[in-house]
C-alpha cells in the first residue's frame, strides 16, 4: 500500500476512534457529525482491508491489525504535530484525551479520589478510565495510551519506561480485640495466626519469604481485596497483611488496629509506560499528576503516622 493512497485526516479519526473506542465520542472530540466519522471509519476499513474496530461486550475494541496500527499512528502523528508547531505548549484544560489507567486493589483507594480531583480542577475535559490488571497481560488501551501503576517486579507489556511513586511497607491488621492485640508480634506469634490471604499481586511476596526460611503460614480463607479482608477480620481472629498505607485510609475499620509484619519486606510501586509516550506532552502531564499525588499521600501519611 502507497503512503500516498492514505489521507493524513482519515489517520487523525482512526487515532480519536482508537483512543475514545467510541464513534459519538470520537465525533465529539474533533468536532465532527457522529454520520461523517462513520464514514471515515469505512474508509479506513477500505482502505486496510480490515475490520479495525468491532463490537465488544464493553463497547468497540481494536482488532490485531488496529492495535499494530495504533503504536505507528500515535508516533507518526505526534512527530508531525511538533514540527508543525515546534511553540506547541500543552494546555491540560483543553486536552480532550482519554487514558486508560491498570491499578492494582492495593493502591486504587490511595490513588483514585485523589488523582479524579485534581483532573477535575485542571483538565475538565480529560476522561480516566481505571481498569483492574491481569496478572498475565495488559489491556490493548493501557498497552497503547495507557499507565500501569504496579509493583516494581511485576513486568508486563513488554518494554517499558517508569517511575517510582510510593515505596511501602506490610503491616498486620487484626481486631482491636484480639488475644494478641497487646503483644508484640513476633515471627513466631505471626505464624500461630489464621491468616487471609489477599490475592492479586503483592500478597504472594510475604509466603515467598517465609518459604525461603523454611516456614508457611496458616492462609484459611482467601479474598480478592483488602476492604473485604478487614470486613471479616473486624469481626473474628482473622488477621490479614496489607500495604501500610490501608491503614490511614478512611475505608480502614475503626474496630481493627495494625502491627508491623515481622518481616523485612518492601512495596515498591512505580508507574510504567511504553516509551512511545514519553514525549506525548498529554501522556507527560498525566505522569507528572500522578507523581504529585503520590508525593502528596506521602506525606499526609507520615504526617499521620508520627501523630499516631
């Protein structure tokens, strides 16, 4: 296929159809009928001889070829907009982008009320839409525009660029009244518990330290969250491990207390991206909120922790 055959406006839809996954959404965003993008998406059919987009149970999703597509559109069209206009400054109040965010359980209380607010107050028109991740692969979206925000071991999607954003630590949830609530806990005494465990990332890192000792903990239930873990562990003799930061969350029981696990264990979290986006002034703004978030929920927890 020539480049020639390709009209450069038709790539500007497929990009706003990719990223809205929408055609009235898309329409919107480039000021265009809902009837003349339909057209441009025939077009682009048409023209790769593809589907490119078809429907999903949540909405449109890229095919294959699309997403292939996607990556070399994206660049192609950011290289061409900055030499066009090498003065481009990026305005996040009239940014009308979509970014699809994978959190873990562990970290989406910390982060999303937090980062929802200050999108709203300075880039009204941006949408976030926050995905749950899979421990095997990453959405086409988040793979595309997206930003993981996982733990720093956990490699997935291929090359990527990232971030640090919290550095966290394990920490030991119980009821206020529990028979080991006005001990210290000790390894030995951690291993006498009936414990939750959490499942999803992080919460396999505690059994594989104490297996590299030698040693296993008594897990008699299994949750997919924290928030339903402390639900159960208010109530019984249950004790479950969890980031340090649950602990100052207004979602954390006001019957249950915390102990540090009496392991030396840490919770790297960073925010990874693939490299084509580094330079997206949009993609960069976002990054940038997220760190400050992240900055800013450190430091009301240490405030919060010296106090208690």
């Amino acid at each position: 296929m020539g480049l020639r055959r390709i009209d450069l406006n038709l790539l500007v839809t497929f990009q706003a159809l990719i990223e809205e996954r929408n055609v009235s959404r898309a329409a919107e965003r480039l000021a265009l009928s809902q009837s003349a993008v339909s057209h441009a998406l025939k077009r682009l059919r048409e023209t790769f001889q593809d589907e490119l987009l078809v429907r999903g149970p949540s909405g449109m999703e890229p095919t294959p070829r699309a997403v292939t597509l996607a990556i070399a559109v994206k660049s192609g069209l950011a290289t061409i907009e900055t030499a066009v206009d090498e003065k481009r400054r990026f305005d996040p109040a009239t940014c009308h982008a979509t970014f699809h965010l994978s959190v873990t359980d562990y970290i989406r209380p910390y982060l999303m009320s937090r980062l929802c607010a200050h999108v709203r107050e300075a880039a009204p028109h941006m949408r976030l839409v926050f995905e749950t991740p899979d421990e095997r692969q990453v959405s086409s979206a988040v793979a595309y525009e997206g930003l993981q925000i996982r733990l720093a071991d956990l490699q997935l999607g291929g090359p990527m660029e990232s971030m640090g954003v919290l550095e966290d630590t394990f920490s030991v949830a119980m009821r206020s009244g529990h028979p080991y609530a006005a001990e210290e806990l000790t390894l030995e005494r951690y291993l006498q518990l009936a414990h939750i465990k959490v499942t999803g990332v992080g919460s396999s890192a505690i059994d594989r330290a104490l297996t590299a000792k030698g040693l296993v903990r008594d897990v008699v239930a299994r949750m997919p969250n924290c928030l339903e873990a402390l639900e159960v562990v208010e109530c019984t003799d249950l004790v479950v491990a969890m980031p340090s930061h649950w602990a100052q969350l207004a979602q954390f029981p006001q019957g249950c207390i915390t102990r540090p696990l009496p392991l030396a264990l840490r919770m790297p979290i960073e925010a990874a991206w693939h490299p084509r986006n580094t330079n997206d002034p949009a993609h960069a703004w976002l990054r940038e909120t997220v760190r400050r978030v992240f900055v800013a929920g450190r430091s009301q927890y240490t405030a919060s922790s010296t106090i208690n």
